[in-house]
C-alpha cells in the first residue's frame, strides 16, 4: 500500500511543477486523479470480503495505472523539457501495472486467502 501512495504523491508534486497553461491544465488535472486512484482503490482492497470484490477492485487499480501512463506520455509531449521526469513516473506507473496485471492473470486459479491483508493476497499471487 505503501508503494501505491508514494507515486500519487510522487506525480501530485510532479504536477505542481507543470506551468499552467489552456494544454497543461487538463492534463494536470487527468494525471492527479489517475495517479492518486491507484492507491485510493488498493487501501480499498483492505475491505474486500470475497475473491470476486477483490479482484474488481485490483482491476480498478491496474486500469487507472494504465491511464496514468497515458497521461504521462501526453504531458511528455506537451513539456518537452520535463520529459525526462514525466518517462520516470511513466516506468513507475507501468512497473505498478505489471503488477497488478500479474496479480488479475494469476488470481483466476487463486482460492481466496481469508483474514490476510491484502497486501499478503497480493504477492502471493505475484510471487
């Protein structure tokens, strides 16, 4: 859970660094909700009752990564300047979709773990 929060607060700062402009703003504006779902929506796995309600609320968080990494290319080409640091986040946001990627393939065959976090139920799926 850790991981996920850091790059929403990771991209948010990232974000106040843009220069506000009629491309930037809803760019901006994209990037932070995306970034900042995909640790909203994991802590939310926390309360995840049943395998079904888990693996919807995984791939929730794997969508709204992906979405970051669109995001992210379009602010890239729009800031040429910070595309350096927008590639960076880029390969932070893929890394946390190819997790949770791994985590839906593998969680078709997976018996629900009951009474371990998810974080447990995660890696045990990745691992």
């Amino acid at each position: 859970m850790e991981r996920t929060a850091r790059f929403g607060e990771t991209v948010a700062r990232f974000a106040k660094n843009l220069p506000v402009n009629a491309v930037n703003s809803p760019l901006i504006s994209q990037v932070v909700r995306s970034a900042t779902s995909v640790g909203a929506h994991y802590s939310e796995t926390d309360d995840a009752s049943t395998k079904k309600e888990f693996m919807h609320k995984i791939g929730t968080c794997k969508r709204e990564a992906r979405e970051t990494k669109h995001w992210l290319r379009m602010i890239a080409a729009a800031e040429t300047g910070l595309a350096d640091e927008a590639s960076g986040l880029w390969k932070d946001a893929r890394e946390l979709h190819l997790i949770f990627a791994a985590i839906t393939r593998r969680g078709k065959d997976w018996p629900f773990m009951v009474g371990h976090s998810p974080v447990v139920r995660a890696w045990a799926l990745v691992i």
